[in-house]
C-alpha cells in the first residue's frame, strides 16, 4: 500500500497504527490527520526511537495489505464507486440500486 491510502482513510487506519505502535493514542492522532512527517515526529516522541528507525519500520509497515476493516470502510467504498464509473453505461449512475441484479437475501425460485 501507499501512503496516500493511509492519509485518505486516516481514521479507519487508526487500529492497524495501534496495533503497530501501542504507545500511539487515537486523540493525537486526530490531531495528525494523515500528515506523514507530524506521525513519524510523533512516533518519534511516543516511542524515543530515531527517525530514521522510525521511517524504515513505516516503510515495512506499507509493504502489507490494506487492512480489511479499511476495505470495508464506507468512504474507502464511496471512492471505489466513484472509480468504477470509467465503467458504467453513459446515462447511468454509479450510485444507482441495481435491483434487477437481486440482493444476497433474495432467493429467487426456479
């Protein structure tokens, strides 16, 4: 992953940052909302590593996966929409019900 999908989904990162850095407090980072350089500066101060400790555990930290529960967040899945309409008909809507596709709960007979 990039950063910049960490700095568009800042809150839903919030327990995958804590996860990694315990010492991390939600309050703060409020506060840092998605500025890299303030959460390496923080993490910096919270944890007493060196910068440069810090930037290479961060860049580890982006090798993996975007965390599911990010996936699954309504503004990750807004902006995915919005993506997906490169793909869709002229004239139609991105953010239309697709009834006539039916819903998971819906059954239908043979």
């Amino acid at each position: 992953m990039k950063w910049h999908h960490v700095q568009e989904n800042w809150a839903a990162f919030y327990e995958a940052i804590i996860d990694k850095w315990p010492e991390a407090d939600e309050t703060e980072l409020d506060e840092i909302d998605g500025d890299q350089r303030a959460f390496i500066a923080y993490l910096v101060e919270v944890t007493g590593q060196e910068p440069d400790e810090i930037r290479e555990e961060l860049r580890e930290w982006l090798v993996g996966e975007i965390p599911s529960d990010v996936v699954m967040d309504p503004g990750h899945d807004n902006h995915s929409i919005a993506l997906s309409s490169k793909f869709v008909g002229e004239g139609e809507d991105e953010y239309a019900d697709d009834q006539r596709f039916g819903d998971d709960g819906d059954q239908r007979e043979s």
